[in-house]
C-alpha cells in the first residue's frame, strides 16, 4: 500500500486501508464501511468471500455514490 494515494480523485489522506486492489484514506474508509453496512449485514460477510475483482466492483459503485453526493446543488430561485 506504500506509494500509492487515495483512490479518491483529488484526495491528499494518507493510506489507510485497502478497497478492492486500491487503497483509501481513514476518513474514506469509514465511510466505506458505513455505506457497506447500511446495505445490509450480509454485505459484511459476502465482501469478505469476493475476490479481488468483485471487490473493486463493490469499490467502483461505493465512489459513484460519492460523486454524487460531492456534487454541488443548484441554488433555489428567489
């Protein structure tokens, strides 16, 4: 995990943790898990029996729903 960044574009935190084959920073990572969990216990015991591939997958979808969430909101009129 040494050398290499968050896999959170434009993320300065030092390496935390592992997602999938990437790694993220402490703050990244429990948000990471927190999405997991609200997903449901079962989650917590199917990502420990995914492969590498499977888990960059479950990655990939948890960062879309940050991007979404990073997105700025349009003002209201007036």
């Amino acid at each position: 995990m040494s050398g290499q960044g968050c896999l959170i574009g434009g993320c300065q935190g030092k390496v935390y943790a592992p997602a999938g084959t990437q790694s993220i920073c402490k703050d990244h990572f429990l948000n990471f898990l927190t999405w997991r969990r609200r997903r449901g216990p079962q989650m917590f015991r199917k990502y420990a029996a995914m492969t590498m591939e499977e888990r960059d997958q479950v990655a990939a979808e948890w960062q879309q729903t940050l991007n979404t969430k990073e997105l700025p909101t349009p003002l209201s009129a007036l």
